[in-house]
C-alpha cells in the first residue's frame, strides 16, 4: 500500500507554525545584533598591537569556527549548570547563537576595516573629527557597507542554524515540528511545512538586507558627508 499524504495536519497547525516563526525571528533576529556587536570588538581586538587583547580575540574566533554549533550550545544549557550558572533554554539558544554569529562576523568585519585606507583615516582627523567620530564615520559605517553582504550570508546561516536550538526544546518552528510530529506520526508533511516556512524567511531577510544595504547605507552616507 503507498504512503497517503495529508499536508492538511500541519496546514491546520499553520498559525501555530506562524507564531512559532516569528519567535524563530526573534531569537535570531536578538543574536545577530549582538554577534554583530561581538564581531566589532572582535574585529579591533583581532587587530590590535597588545598581545593579550589579540590571542584572547584570535582563540575566541578559532574555538567558535573550529567547533561545532550543536557542542556549544550543550555546554551553555547542559554544562554551565555545573559551575553555577543556569539559563533557560530560550536564553541558552540566545547566547549560543550570540556568541556562534561574533565568531564568524569578527572575520568579515576585520576584512571590512582593514580595506580602509589609511589616508582615509588621516583626512577625516585634518577635517577636525574626533577619534570617535573617524571611528564611526570613516572606519566602521563604510567597513560594514562593504562587507554587508557577506554580513547577510551570515546573519541567513544564523537564522537558520537556530533550528538546532530545539533539541534543547527552546521555542521555536523546528520544535513546534517536532511537537506535532510526536502526536500525529507525520513527519513528511510536517517538516516539509516547515522548510517552506523556512525558505520564506530566509528570502524575507535577504530582501531586507538588501534595502538596508540600497537604502538605509547611501542615506546615512550622504548625511554624514552633508555633516563634514
């Protein structure tokens, strides 16, 4: 006897799958701005000339990247508990994808400062802009509008590789899934369900990247050039 589908067990479980996505985005959405935050200290201290500053920064990005993803989030949920300090699993997958998307941003943002041009920095302190400001304007805005799309890419695999944060039963669309799945044995539909789901967002944040990166970089650009 062949296999009878019935995509309509998960399709009634859509405004749940629709909750469960956006929860999905917030998690995401909360560990890529702080991995950014991450990556632009990681970055400087990857470039920095104090040895210490530069081997603390250097092991962080080659633990992270040489590790997997799945490992560091046992040892936030399941082995930290041992030393004193828990987390829910919804925090735990925060961290886990905070501290997973600095890692590998910290490359591309370093990548990103390194192409500006000394004389570039050197103008903008002849034109009476203070060393924040030539960080600010000079260095990091047009770093990041440089590597941003890279930046993208990343931000993509983050989203989703939080997937793998529901087999610490944190809540979002894989484990809502996973729920339904263990109820009504329909696993094909399901996750099929959920990939779809999966690829709108991923489409749906690459278009919004792609309109920070046309619209919100040129206006900011021009301000700051009004400004100067």
């Amino acid at each position: 006897m062949g296999y009878v589908f019935h995509f309509e067990v998960p399709m009634r479980q859509l405004p749940v799958f629709l909750l469960a996505a956006l929860q999905t985005l917030r998690i995401s959405g909360l560990g890529i701005l702080i991995g950014l935050a991450i990556s632009i200290f990681g970055a400087l201290g990857r470039m920095s000339k104090n040895k210490v500053i530069y081997v603390i920064s250097t092991a962080y990005v080659e633990f992270i990247r040489n590790t997997p993803f799945l490992v560091q989030l046992f040892i936030i949920y399941f082995g930290l508990p041992s030393i004193g300090l828990q987390f829910t699993a919804n925090t735990a997958a925060l961290i886990a994808l905070s501290i997973n998307c600095g890692a590998y941003c910290t490359e591309v943002v370093r990548a990103g400062i390194e192409s500006i041009r000394k004389g570039q920095i050197d103008a903008g302190l002849s034109l009476g802009m203070s060393y924040m400001q030539v960080f600010r304007h000079v260095i990091l805005f047009p770093a990041l509008k440089a590597v941003f799309p890279p930046l993208g890419n990343v931000f993509i695999i983050t989203m989703l590789g939080s997937s793998a944060v529901a087999i610490i039963s944190a809540q979002e669309l894989t484990y809502a899934g996973s729920m339904l799945e263990s109820r009504t044995f329909r696993s094909f539909e399901i996750f099929t369900v959920i990939t779809v789901i999966y690829f709108i967002l991923a489409q749906i944040l690459a278009g919004i990247f792609k309109v920070i990166e046309l619209k919100v970089f040129k206006r900011t650009e021009r301000r700051i050039i009004a400004q100067i």
